[in-house]
C-alpha cells in the first residue's frame, strides 16, 4: 500500500476582507528607547488555545490573558450554521474546528454513496474525488442526491469552502481566523479578522473509480466519533461533537446513505493515545467504518496504525500536524484540518504584520507542539527575522498537569525568555497554556 508523500504547498497567505490594523504592542524600534529588560511584550497563540473556553482558566484574573492574539482553523460561519449547532448543544461557547468536523462526516457520506459501498476501502478511495470533482454543491441534500444518481459533484460545505483535497487526503488551501482575547477573557468577535493560506492549484483532480454493480442492500454506514472529552483538548471536544453530530442528523434527514439511516457511536479519545487506542478498538469491534478524529496530532499519530490495519476509514477534524502529511496510514487517514505549513505561514505573517523582529517560542514537546514551533521559526526567518533573534523553548507533554507544575515547568523558561528580550512570546500548547502564561505574567515578561 502507498506510503504518503509530503506535498508541496505554495505558502501565500492572501487577507480576507479588511487589512490587519496595527497592533497595540511596541515595536523593537520603540522598545529599545525602553530599558532592555523590560520591552512591551504581546502574547500569541495557536489553534491548540484560541477559544471561548480556553478563557476559563482567567476567569479570576483576565487581565493576564487580555491581548493574546492568534490563529485557527476557521472559515466564516454563518448564522444559519451556527443557529442549527445551537440545536444540537445550546451550551457551545465558541465554533472551533465546527466547519472541519462537520464536513468530515458530510464527505465520507457522500464517498460511501458515490462507490454504492458503506465498505470502508471503498470509501477511501472515493473520498479524495468528492471534494475535487465537477460542478460544486454547497449541501448536503444536494450533494447526496448528486451521488445517488451518479452524477458529477464536488462538495464545497463549511470549511472545505474555496479548494479540495490534495493526493494525500488533507486540505489543498484553507482559511484562518486570526483572533484576540478581550478584557473579559473570551474572544473578542469585533476584532477577529481571516485569512488565506495554501494553494488550490494542489488540488488532486485524479478521478476515483467508478462504482461497481447496481445498488444492493448494504450495511448500514457506521461512524465513530473518536474526540476529546477529557485530557488537555476537552475544552475544545464540544464543538466539535455538536458538528459531527449535525451532520449525521442533516445527512439522515436527507435520506440517509444507501437508502438507510447512518448511525454514529461517541468516544472520547482522552487526548491520549492509550485512551484513544482503546475507544479506536472498541469501535472497530462494533463494526464502526469511519471514524472521525483524533483531536490532538500526538493521538491520531497514535491511533493511525491500529485503524490501518483493521481496514477502516480515519478523518481527523483537529490534527494539524505536519509529520502526518508523510505517516504510512495505508490510504485510510484523511484530515479536513489543514496541516500546519499552512498555519505556521499564517501565524508568522501575524508576527511580522505586528512589527517584531525578536521573538520567543514555547512550545509543548510532542508532534504538533515540535512541528509547528518549527514551522513558524523557518518562516520568521524566511520573512526576514534574524536566526539569532529567534528564541525556541520546549516543555514536556503529559497527559494531565497539575497547577504546581506552572513554576517547575515554566518558571526557567520565563527567565530566559525574559533575559533574551523578546517582544512577541508565541505559545503552542494546549490547556497547559494557562499555567505558561500565569508563569510569564508572574515572572513580569507580560505586564
């Protein structure tokens, strides 16, 4: 079976809508005219805090967070879209990773009615043509009619939007918010701005198999939601549920796939691997064919070669990670979030758009924490950002974390990064995060 190939990406970040305005930190020019040691320092993140409920955590004190600035995976929603979500979880504090989650139910659907197969390796090799074919529909009663009469589509929903799928089964361009917590710890929607990243030219417009044989009763098509509801991405697992579980819904209600409902089973993938390997071979015991996720890029890294192996269909909604781009996944993992090339070219776009020229990175050590820290210094320096002025800090990646761990983990850090002067600190972690950035307000690297 094939092993993936990493695919070129051509990394012009293109502003969608209004150009950034200036940010309200110094720059390096002005903050030299300012004591070495204490330059005005902003705060940025990425797809792994920036949301609703990442602010709980400064409820207390959110001033701490005020400010911090970042990216995700995020296309403009509409207010029918996130009104149907509503109906779904009325508690949804925010929308990320909503647009990916839904259309990775929404494609393996139309994959499976396309190949007149709720098989999984018919499924697979089916999902990449729905996204890249002719003639676009925006729905999925549209889109599923399109298939059940074999006629030519290309699904364009909520995040797969402008482009499809490259040869390797993940977004061909995508879209990011660039985001800003408020005074009130939670994002401040005025100020969220989008931009565009990636290069639809990469789109794979090879044309899948045609079906085999008439129409037959099948199998009923099985999902397995395979999300956090606990471990260090739980807050961000609701949106992302309550998406996955839309999109069964609206798929059922416009007739199902091969003529019969399809039916879903949750699990949580603990952002854990072992918590996640466990649900994974539950799922397949159960005769699950598709299963949607992991969150974090760690665990589907993890899960991948268990689902491989039993033949199954894996779409992750969150992973991001570049490493899984090139992952021997034998044709079954496809992701609708953009991999990290893309959001490290946007991120450091953000930076340089904001006027630094000395930054620090603190970055969890594990697949999308390394990657991505990575990503974003070759293109700071690419942009023009001297090696040298480039500070990178790694810290380790557990499971759970404790609130002592804030000044064992991260007080050394502070201190180096406070002695180095930087004045834009970007952070790539998880809920963690709260315990780094406590850290550097309390070292006084952020006022």
């Amino acid at each position: 079976m094939r092993a993936r190939l990493a695919t070129a990406i051509v990394g012009a970040i293109t502003v969608i809508g209004v150009p950034f305005a200036a940010s309200g930190c110094t720059s390096d020019t002005q903050s030299n005219n300012n004591a070495a040691s204490t330059p005005t320092v902003r705060l940025y993140g990425t797809d792994g805090i920036m949301a609703n409920s990442f602010g709980d955590a400064f409820k207390n004190s959110p001033a701490e967070l005020a400010g911090l600035k970042g990216t995700t995976p995020l296309t403009p929603l509409s207010d029918d879209f996130k009104r149907r979500l509503k109906t779904i979880d009325p508690s949804l504090a925010g929308f990320n990773y909503t647009g990916e989650s839904y259309d990775a139910v929404v494609i393996a659907a139309l994959a499976a009615e396309a190949g007149k197969s709720s098989d999984p390796a018919s499924i697979a090799k089916r999902l990449i043509g729905v996204t890249t074919g002719d003639n676009p529909c925006d729905t999925v009663a549209a889109c599923l009619s399109a298939a059940k009469t074999g006629k030519p589509f290309k699904y364009r929903g909520i995040s797969l939007r402008s482009s499809g799928f490259t040869s390797v089964g993940e977004p061909s361009a995508a879209s990011y918010g660039v985001l800003s917590f408020g005074n009130n710890s939670v994002i401040d929607d005025a100020k969220t701005e989008f931009v565009g990243a990636g290069d639809a030219k990469t789109e794979d417009k090879t044309a899948p198999p045609a079906a085999s044989g008439g129409r037959t009763q099948k199998p009923p098509l099985k999902y397995g939601l395979l999300l956090p509801k606990t471990g260090a991405l739980a807050f961000q697992g609701p949106p992302m549920f309550a998406a996955a579980k839309l999109a069964i819904k609206e798929i059922n209600e416009a007739g199902g796939v091969l003529g019969q409902p399809v039916q879903v089973e949750e699990g949580d993938d603990g952002t854990n691997p072992d918590v996640a390997k466990a649900t994974a071979q539950q799922f397949i015991s159960r005769g699950v064919a598709v299963i949607i996720g992991a969150g974090a890029s760690g665990v589907s890294k993890a899960v991948i070669p268990q689902v491989a192996q039993a033949g199954r269909v894996m779409i992750s909604p969150a992973s991001t990670s570049d490493e899984l781009t090139k992952f021997e996944d034998k044709g079954f993992f496809f992701r609708t979030s953009p991999p990290d090339v893309l959001q490290a070219k946007a991120v450091a776009d953000v930076i340089m758009r904001d006027g630094h020229t000395k930054v620090a990175i603190l970055a969890r050590g594990d697949t999308y924490g390394k990657g991505l820290a990575d990503g974003v210094r070759t293109d700071l320096v690419s942009a023009g950002i001297k090696a040298e002025n480039i500070l990178v800090k790694e810290y380790e990646a557990k499971d759970k974390y404790e609130q002592d761990d804030g000044p064992k983990m991260f007080n050394q850090a502070t201190t180096e990064i406070k002695y180095f002067g930087a004045t834009a600190v970007l952070i790539v972690g998880f809920d963690e995060s709260a315990l780094a950035i406590k850290a550097l307000v309390a070292g006084g690297v952020k006022a």
